[in-house]
C-alpha cells in the first residue's frame, strides 16, 4: 500500500505552500520604511550641499571680480598716500635737523656757557634723580650737594 500525503493529493496545496514562501522571502528582502526615508533625507542634503556650494563659489568669484577691479584704484590711492607721509616726514626731518644744527652752531661759539648749561643741567638731573645720595659716602659728593642746596 502506497502512502498518500497532502501534497500528492492537492496540488494547489503544494503551490500555496510556495507562495507563502516566496511572501515571506519577498517581505526580509524588502527594506523596512525607515531606511527609505534616511536615503530620502541624505538625497535632500546632498542637493542642499551642492547648491550651497555653487552659491558660495559664485559669490567668491564675484568678490575676487570687484576686488580686481578696484584694486588698482586702491594700490594707487594708497601709494599716493604714502608719498604724502614721505614728503612730511621729510620737511619735520629737515626742521629738525636745521634746529640741531643751529644749536651746534651757538654752542660752538659760546663755550662758556655752553659749558654752564651743561654743568647745570646735570646737577638738575643728578638732583632729581637722588642720584648725589646713593655716593653719600664720598666727601666731595657731599660738598657739591651743599652747594647746589645753597
């Protein structure tokens, strides 16, 4: 005697057998909603990205296009700028250089008191300074500081 199963005896139940199969197959192969919706996203990202960078290399490339083109205009309103402070610079120069050498010239011709001024202007520095009381020791240093107290 020849044993009989389900499936040789109903056909359609050996094919609704594969179909479940093949269903539960298709539903792990197919991707769960979330991971379309990422890809969605990144999608949407990327082209904000890239327009965002089209936006800025445009808006560079203008800027580099305006600085170019008054660049000259600066280089050559700050290059006359320059030769204004030289020429001043130059004429203060020569002003004091001519005092200078007008006080040269009086104190060459006038030793005495060119000397005198320079006696005295020490002793004023010297007296400012504390300078006479660090040498109190010194007899002679004392004698100066009497005389320029009198």
């Amino acid at each position: 005697m020849a044993i009989i199963t389900d499936t040789e005896e109903n056909p359609e139940f050996l094919h609704q057998g594969v179909n479940t199969l093949f269903e539960k197959s298709s539903k792990t192969l197919e991707e769960p909603p979330w991971i379309e919706f990422a890809a969605q996203q990144a999608q949407i990202y990327q082209k904000i990205l890239e327009e965002t960078l089209d936006s800025t290399i445009e808006v560079t490339r203008s800027r580099i296009l305006e600085i170019r083109a008054t660049s000259s205009a600066h280089l050559n309103q700050t290059l006359d700028s320059l030769q204004d402070i030289k020429l001043t610079f130059k004429d203060y120069e020569n002003v004091f250089l001519e005092k200078v050498r007008e006080g040269v010239h009086i104190a060459a011709s006038n030793p005495a008191i060119t000397c005198g001024a320079a006696a005295g202007l020490g002793v004023l520095v010297l007296k400012s300074m504390s300078f006479l009381e660090s040498f109190a020791p010194l007899n002679c240093v004392i004698i100066i500081k009497a005389l320029v107290i009198s």
